[in-house]
C-alpha cells in the first residue's frame, strides 16, 4: 500500500494598510505570531502596503489562528494587530 501523500495549499496574499498619519517618515515592522503565515515586507518607511500570506504546510487538520502585528515605535497608537483565522 502507498504511503499516503500530503497536501499543501497557498493563499492568495491578502493586504494590510499601513497608515503613517502626519509622520510621512516614520520606520514601522511587520511580523507574524505563527509559522504559516507569512509578511512582506518586514519593514518600511511611510504609509505602505504588507502582504500576508497563509501556507497549510506542516498544519494539522482544522481550525488555526495567528496574529500580524505592526509597530511603529514612534507613532501614537503603536503597535496595531490583525487577526487571522
């Protein structure tokens, strides 16, 4: 009998604003809490865009949850997080 195989499934990237209000020069940090979700970019300057990106690689069957958080150590209101799952 075969050993049974595995599968794996991408996710379409979803995107997060990031926001700089009056600070068109502040540094700011993405990061991710689990292993199977992804960000990039990890870092920037401004406003900008971070793309998520979720991979079932190595995830047991079922429901998982994780977090993106953004910090801008110089901006009020630092860091923000975004629940995934």
């Amino acid at each position: 009998m075969p050993s049974p195989g595995s599968v794996n499934a991408v996710f379409a990237p979803q995107s997060i604003s990031v926001g700089t209000s009056g600070a068109a020069s502040a540094a700011w940090t993405a990061s991710s809490d689990v292993s199977w979700l992804s960000v990039s970019p990890a870092q920037g300057t401004g406003p900008g865009q971070v793309s998520v990106t979720a991979s079932s690689l190595g995830l047991a069957a079922g429901s998982h949850a994780g977090r993106v958080t953004i910090t801008a150590p110089s901006l009020a209101g630092s860091p923000q997080r975004v629940d995934v799952g």
